[in-house]
C-alpha cells in the first residue's frame, strides 16, 4: 500500500497532527461517526414517559437513591442498552412526588428519593408486568449491540495499525480486514 493512500485515509503518520486526534484524518472521523450513530440508534433507544415511570418505581422498590443513582442503575439492569436522561428522570420524580408515590429528603446536596406507602403498591403492582428493560424490544437491542461493538473494537485495532505500524503491518492488517468481510458476507449467504 503506498505511503500517500495511508496518509490520505487513516491521516498524518505523525501523532497530534489532524483535528487533535492521534494519527488524526480519515479512520478517526469514520470511527467517530460509527459510534456516534450506533449509540445514538442501538444504545439508547427512545423510552416512553410510562417506561421511565415504571422503572423508578422498580429500582427505588429496592432501596433509597438520589437521581444519578436511580440512572445509573436502570441502566445496569437493562445490561447497559438503556440510560434515560436526566431530562426525563428529574421530571418523573417530581410527578412521582407529586402524586405521593415518593418522598424526597436531602441530605449533604444530594436528594434522595425513596417509596411512600402507596408508592410501594404501585411498584407491587408493576412488580406483575414485565420491567421496561425485560421488554422482547429491549432484548432485542441488547442482542444487535454485540455487533456493532465488536466492530467499533475493530476499527479502533486498525486505526492503532494505521498509526503506529509499519507498511508492512499495515498491508498485513488491510488483508486481515478483507479477509474478515469475505467472511462477513459469506455468512449472510449461508442458509
């Protein structure tokens, strides 16, 4: 592979020139847009109100927690496919309180918010539906994940290849790479 197609594509072979980015150029960019789109697509699709509802109700049935806390533990327990904002956590839980399914106290800046009496029923109640991140959609985006990760992971090895290899490595790595898309294809044409 000539000098001038690595430079054109992967970008500058010396480190820090190019938008700030090691390498800089070309594979950067594409790595970026990659996920970019996959995190916004496959990551962290759109829940309802009712959904986000739902599962603060499940995770505060557990134990007391401040808002952070209640985000970062729906997003444990969807196996990381789910994050709500905290755009739409914040308001749920004043809604929540509002409708004294909750109580807030706050303790050290923080406030943590935890079940009242009717708040527990309700999340009883839930306790009989599924949890939005049990949903067949939620799993089903958690399964299309392992892909495109995988594949993230992938070009983040190339682009270390495209930096710091030689030309050697570099046509070794280009050959490695067409002969895993052959084989991506060819399992698709499998029956």
């Amino acid at each position: 592979m000539s000098d001038s197609f690595t430079r054109d594509w992967f970008g500058p072979r010396d480190r820090g020139q190019g938008q700030g980015r090691p390498g800089g150029g070309g594979l950067w960019e594409a790595m970026d847009q990659l996920r970019d789109m996959f995190e916004q697509r496959v990551m962290t699709p759109r829940m309802g109100r009712g959904d986000v509802r739902a599962a603060i109700l499940s995770v505060l049935a557990d134990r007391p927690m401040h808002g952070y806390q209640i985000i970062y533990e729906i997003e444990a327990r969807s196996g990381g496919t789910w994050k709500p904002s905290p755009g739409s956590v914040y308001p749920t839980l004043q809604l929540l309180a509002d409708e004294g399914l909750i109580t807030a106290e706050e303790a050290g800046g923080k406030k943590t918010y935890s079940l009242t009496e009717a708040g527990r029923a309700q999340a009883a109640e839930s306790e009989d539906r599924s949890a939005p991140w049990e949903s067949a959609g939620r799993k089903d985006a958690a399964r299309s994940t392992a892909l495109p990760k995988a594949g993230a992971k992938l070009a983040q090895a190339a682009a270390q290849v495209a930096t710091s290899g030689s030309p050697e490595q570099v046509q070794e790595a280009v050959d490695v790479l067409d002969e895993a898309r052959r084989k991506l294809y060819s399992i698709l044409a499998q029956d």
